[in-house]
C-alpha cells in the first residue's frame, strides 16, 4: 500500500464534514459540457448583461527598459469563465497549472491509484485553513501547534472546538524532540492528536525555517502515532539563503512509506498580491472533497476574476517564469532582511536578541525585559512605531518577552527611525 485508504480519514474527518452532501446544481455542472446539452440548470447571470468588454492587464516590465507585457482575456470563453460561475475547486485550466506546478516543484502527481492527491484553489491559503479546521477539528480535539503559533491560525482552530497542544520550538521552528516527548507521554486513554499544524518556512512568527532532516523527523512522528500534517507554508518562496528545503509534501514521496498525512496549503499572497485572494490546498482526496463540499455551500467558488488573471499571467509565464518571479521576490526581501537586521544590530543587540530568518518577512526579537506587551501595545505606539508584541501568537494568556517585527514594507530609514524610537521606548521608564 502506496497511499492510506480512503476509509483512514473517516477517522480524522469531523461530523460536520461527513454531513455535507453535494449541492444540487454544482454536482451538475461538468454536465453542461456534454455536446449537445441544453442547460437550464443554474441561475447563472446572463453574460450579454456583463458590463465589461475585456480585462487588460499591463505588467511591471522585468527590467527598467524591457516590454511592459500585457495579457489580454479579451472576448469568448476566458473572458466567460472569468466572470461567471465555475467550478468550485477552480478555473480548470488554472487547476491544471497548479497540479502540474505542484509535480514540478513537490514531484507529487496526481494520477488516481498511485499518488491520490487532490487540488483545490482557494481564496487565499487563510480560506483553506478555515476549510481545514472545519473539516477537520471536532469540538474537544487536541490539535499540535508550534509555539508561538501563527496568531491567524487561533480563532478558526479554537471556534473548531481545538484542545491546543503547544509544541515548543527552537531556532527550526517545531522540535521533533519535543513533539516525541509529547506523544511518548501522551496518556493511554486520552484521545490521540488528530494533526499538527506548522508554518515550516520562515514561520510567523518566529522566522524559522525547518530544515529536512527535521521534516523528516516530524513526518516520521505522524506516521509513528497516525496524526495529519497541515503544512501552512505561505512563505516557501521566500527561502533566501541556499536551496528551497524540500516541502513536507515531497518529503511524504520522497520518503517511500505510505502517502496522505500531509495536508499543503499554498499562497500567492506574498509572491503575487494579498489583494487578488489566490491559494490553493493539495492534499488526500477525502479531505479536499469535504473542502469543496464546503466551498460549494459558503461561497460556491473561488473568485474566479482573480483566477483568470492568475491564469492568464501563468500561461504567459509558464512554470519556469513563474519561478523565476518568485525567485527575484526572494531576492528583493533578502536584501530586506539584511538591511532591517543591519538596523536592528546598530540599536537593539545590547537589548535584545534574535536569530536571523533565512525566509519570510518576520524577526521575532526578545527584547531584554519580562513583559513586551506594555513597551510595544502601549508605549511603542505613542513613539510612533506599531509591531505586534508576543503574546498574542500563544493560544492562552501569557506574559513574553518577544515581539514580531515585519520588514516587508520598511525602507532602510524607516527601519532605523523605527529601532531608534523602540530603543529609546525600551529605556523609557529608566530615564524618564
Ligand atoms: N498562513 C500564514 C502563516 C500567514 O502568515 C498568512 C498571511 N499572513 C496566511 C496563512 C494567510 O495568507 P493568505 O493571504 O493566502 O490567505
């Protein structure tokens, strides 16, 4: 056996989700297609009525004196499929993008009965994760997270009905040392921990990346005690240092063994826009048919305007440009990095003390004092700089002493303006 069988996940899937039945017209939709068919099937708005000719999109050229690209979805069936109703799991041509994307980039194929993995596109990896936790977190499940945990991941996962697990972390993000020891001692009659959700490459908050050897570790734990791995990995594109590690959903191919622990969420977000809503979910079959089965009911698809943009500018790119995009995103908040943790070692590394994130956009610093939330809730703000203290990434109420800094958006004067007033804020109540 390759891949677990469908009947495993009746045990991970919540009431909720075995309750949801196909809806009446979306199950009919691929029927519209049959030559010949008349269909009088859904409310969809007449397209005639459309006010819009055609979407042009006009790219940012590469460099200073290239083309500025433009990608047209001028007239017929893509300008149709743009704004009208579609499938609830996606654009299908941007649903065969994604599938081929994720073979290039993760080596998984989704070929029935040697690879079972499904695709779903999502407005966002947040409306994936919701999806997730609806599908599966029952009332009172004990859920495996990191601490600090991404702060985002908290309300779904609590109003789910999540028994938190906090799993502590180090400078990779989860320990697979720590997470054995929970399982080791995990008591015999206590229902056993469905997942383990992790933001494996430069975690929010914390900036860790996980490397292999601890993916492996941590897949191993799930296979070991039978738990799923909901890999949020919104920031994978953003590796700056060296090759990307290879995702929890490879490792899961890679590995040999059985396939289907491993739930990927995959975001657009901070490589394309935030503002389009683009992600998309890959994982067992079952769970993402319970996903769509609530996407057909809560919002009956993703935006499917965005969709065909993000499509359009795919096909134009092909998979290799798409990479290639991504790559020079890393690159761009690489030399972020380096010029904000620049600024913070001039002001703050007699104050505080970090690790360097080698992805994402995040540097938790623990500041030399009990309690961040009054310096950085209260005090920093009145000094003119906002960032996030601690305590709000933990699941319970907690004094830290950390803060999340986000360097996406500062220039290099600001990050200095910034670490000079959290410096002087820091010395506040000594000197003032
Ligand atoms: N997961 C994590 C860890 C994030 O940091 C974010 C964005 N802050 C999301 C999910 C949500 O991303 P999206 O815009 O794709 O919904």
């Amino acid at each position: 056996m390759t891949q677990l069988e469908s009947a495993h996940y009746d045990k991970w899937l919540t009431a909720q989700a075995k309750s949801r039945h196909p809806s009446a017209i979306r199950a009919l939709f691929p029927l519209e297609n049959n030559p010949g068919m008349i269909s009088l099937l859904a409310g969809k708005p007449n397209p005639q009525t459309f006010p819009f000719e055609n979407i042009t999109v006009t790219l940012k050229p590469v460099t200073p004196d290239a083309p500025h690209p433009k990608l047209e979805i001028n007239a017929g069936a893509d300008l149709q499929e743009a704004l009208q109703y579609t499938a609830t799991c996606g654009l299908p041509r941007l649903h065969k993008f994604v599938r081929d994307f994720q073979h290039h980039v993760h080596g998984r194929v989704a070929v029935p009965g040697e690879d079972d993995f499904s695709v779903t596109i999502t407005n966002g990896s947040q409306d994936a994760f919701t999806k997730a936790c609806a599908a599966l977190i029952e009332q009172g499940d004990h859920v495996l997270i990191e601490s600090p945990v991404y702060t985002g991941a908290i309300p779904e996962m609590t109003i789910a009905g999540a028994q938190f697990v906090e799993v502590e972390c180090d400078e990779q993000g989860m320990s697979a040392a720590k997470l054995a020891h929970v399982m080791e001692n995990w008591p015999e009659n206590k229902p056993r921990p469905k997942l383990v959700y992790t933001v494996p490459t430069g975690n929010n908050p914390s900036g860790a990346s996980a490397g292999k050897q601890r993916k492996i570790d941590i897949l191993n734990l799930a296979r070991k005690y039978d738990f799923l791995i909901l890999e949020d990995d919104p920031y994978y594109f953003l590796t700056f240092d060296g090759d990307r590690v290879p995702s929890y959903f490879a490792l899961e191919k890679e590995l040999g063994g059985v396939r289907g622990r491993v739930l990927r969420l995959d975001s657009m977000s901070k490589v394309l826009s935030s503002g389009l809503r683009i992600g998309w979910a890959t994982g067992p079959q079952k769970i993402i048919e319970a996903m769509d089965l609530h996407t057909s009911a809560a919002n009956l698809q993703p935006n499917s305007t965005s969709q065909a943009i993000v499509q359009a500018l795919f096909k134009h790119w092909g998979i290799d440009g798409l990479l290639e995009h991504v790559s020079r995103v890393a690159d761009f908040y690489r030399v972020k990095r380096d010029a904000f943790e620049g600024a913070a070692a001039k002001y703050m590394s007699d104050i505080a003390t970090w690790v360097t994130p080698t992805a994402g956009m995040f540097l938790w610093l623990k500041l030399d004092c009990e309690d961040s939330n009054d310096v950085i809730k209260e005090r920093a703000i009145k000094n003119g700089v906002i960032a996030l203290p601690g305590n709000v990434f933990y699941p319970t109420p907690r004094t830290t002493p950390y803060t999340r800094l986000s360097y996406s958006m500062a220039s290099i004067e600001d990050a200095e303006e910034a670490f000079r007033r959290l410096r002087r804020t820091v010395f506040e109540p000594f000197h003032s």
